[in-house]
C-alpha cells in the first residue's frame, strides 16, 4: 500500500477545506465564517506565533461583535 507524504496531505487538507468552509457557511447559517477563515489567515501568515493568539482571539471578537 502506497503511503502519502504528510506534507502533500497537509497541503491537500489545507487547500480544500477552507474552500470548502467558505462556501457552506452561508448554507448551513453560519454568517462570520468569512471573518474565520480571514482571522486563521492572519493567525498563520504571522507565523503561528502562540504569543499572538490572543491578539487574534480579540480581533475575532469584535468582529463577530460588530457583525
């Protein structure tokens, strides 16, 4: 049996699934999804740093606050 490299499968999940979120939040009621997937974006475009995660965690807030 062929085993998948950990990576291309990371790349594979990380490709699809947000993709995947985006476009069935709406579907299913959830209306902040976007801001999600936005928030997640900085999370990891600021190097999954945990010292910035609760920056992150406020900045969630006030948009789901502000709708």
């Amino acid at each position: 049996m062929h085993k998948l490299n950990p990576t291309i499968a990371l790349a594979l999940f990380v490709a699809t699934i947000p993709s995947l979120w985006a476009v069935a939040a709406p579907f299913v009621g959830v209306t902040v999804g976007a801001a999600a997937l936005i928030t997640g974006g900085f999370f990891v475009a600021s190097g999954n740093d945990s010292k910035n995660k609760w920056r992150e965690l406020f900045g969630m807030w006030l948009e789901f606050l502000g709708g």
